[in-house]
C-alpha cells in the first residue's frame, strides 16, 4: 500500500496541492533509471525500462497498485494537466514525481512529492520475477563488485574524484513552507558536511572498490542497494555493478517533508 500524505475532500478530490521536494532531484540521468506510468493494455500502469537481446523494452511492473499509477498522474495533471510520464523512487521510498515546467522554474522539471512506497515493485523477466533487491535471480545475496541483475531506476549519487567524498546537486529550494523554487540556484550537498561526525570515508569506500579513485556517477534505489554503470559514458548497454549497502546511519538524512 502506499502512505500519502493529504486529505480526500467531499467529491474525492486531494485537497493538498503538490509540494516540491526538499532532498535531491535526479536530473538528467539514463531514462533506464526512472519508472514511469504509461497507458497499457487499456489503463495506466507502473512500467520499468530493460534491456534485452533484441534492445530496451519496457515491462509492467506486478504488485504496483493502480493506486501508484493514480498518485503519479494526478500531481502530473494537477501540475501540467498531462497524463503518464516518469517517476521515482528515493532510499526513503519517497515517490517523486518529475512535471515539466520550464516557463516558470527555469529547470527541465520540478520534483513534487507524491508519498511514500510501501510494496515491492516487481517485474517479470525472461521467466524470472526480479526486483531492486540486491539479489541474483536465485534469491542469493550479490557481493560488492558482482554485477547488477536487477532494473536500474535510482537517485543518482557522485563519489567524488579521490574516492573520499559524496555528494549530490540539486534545484535550491526556499526555507518557505511550502516552498519555492530559487531561481538559477543550486545546492551541492556533501556527505561529509551533513554527517560531520561520521564514517564517510567507510561509506565512499564501498562505491571507490568499484569506481576507483576516479570516482563517477552511482545510484541508489528504493532498497538502498547502490549501483554504478562501468566503461565510457552513462548511457544504455553499459554494464552495471553492485557497490554495497548505504548505511543510514552515516547516509544523508532523509529530507523533511512539508504537510
């Protein structure tokens, strides 16, 4: 099921508009990392990109609700007035919600909070139903540095060149409640900043096992799993390889949430 966070009026209409979302927005990545609803088989559905002999394709994905798929659509229509589109979800299991707005914001998209994610999205493939767990099709737990068999929808994550550092950027927001967009404005948030008190450089190290000291681009899903393509480049056909767990205690905090 899925927590949402707003009030149902009279005619069963939400009577919270959408918030922005405080923590990170995933701009710009491979369109293997979002989810996105799209209209199948006569109704809208959760779906998920893979990659396959013949080249990508994208799934239903089993046990997401129509609710999921209602939640999506509706900030998508209260914002844009469209229906279907991208999605994700954090390691908070916040759905966030991407609408494009480039008139008003000045950015590809703003990123509007939609609940959070209680069931498991699951997906049926070649036989086999895989999740974001990172688990090989047998169930087995992967190793840190085994390649990464489940689908690829994740927050993107920078482990800085020199490997002792993580961080991300995001669209600045106002301290407003509700808040705003800050125009032209954007935040680099680093671990080592927000846990000055932590282990980061145990944290980087799981990621620098696998990307070296070069650092690079990773992801991190809605089971905390980490992840990062390797070879040239962050585009389709590249390979993926598991990096470890985050651990909450040392991980970014979970953004707060306006009611």
């Amino acid at each position: 099921m899925l927590e949402w966070l707003g009030t149902m009026g009279e005619e069963g209409q939400e009577m919270n508009a959408p918030q922005l979302y405080r923590g990170a927005w995933p701009e710009n990545v491979d369109r293997l990392a979002k989810y996105a609803v799209r209209f199948v088989d006569g109704d809208w559905k959760v779906t998920v990109w893979c990659e396959t002999e013949e080249g990508l394709r994208h799934l239903a994905v089993q046990g997401a609700t129509a609710d999921l798929a209602d939640r999506v659509n509706a900030i998508k229509t209260a914002v844009h007035s469209q229906l279907g589109g991208a999605f994700y979800v954090n390691e908070y299991r916040h759905i966030l919600v991407p609408v494009n707005d480039t008139a008003s914001s000045g950015t590809v998209s703003l990123y509007y909070y939609a609940g959070r994610l209680e069931d498991d999205l699951l997906f049926e493939f070649e036989g086999e139903l895989l999740s974001g767990r990172p688990e090989r099709p047998d169930g087995t737990r992967l190793n840190n540095g085994e390649h990464w068999v489940g689908p690829r929808p994740g927050i993107p994550y920078v482990l800085s060149a020199g490997g002792a550092e993580i961080c991300y950027e995001t669209q600045a927001l106002s301290d407003d409640h509700p808040p705003t967009v800050r125009p032209s404005v954007t935040d680099r948030v680093l671990l080592s900043e927000v846990r000055p008190n932590k282990n980061v450089a145990s944290e980087a190290a799981k990621v620098r096992y696998v990307l070296g000291h070069r650092g690079g681009r990773f992801y991190v899903n809605e089971y905390a799993a980490m992840f990062t393509p390797v070879g040239e480049g962050d585009g389709n056909g590249l390979d993926y390889v598991y990096c470890g767990q985050i651990d909450g205690r040392v991980w970014f905090p979970e953004p707060t949430l306006d009611d």
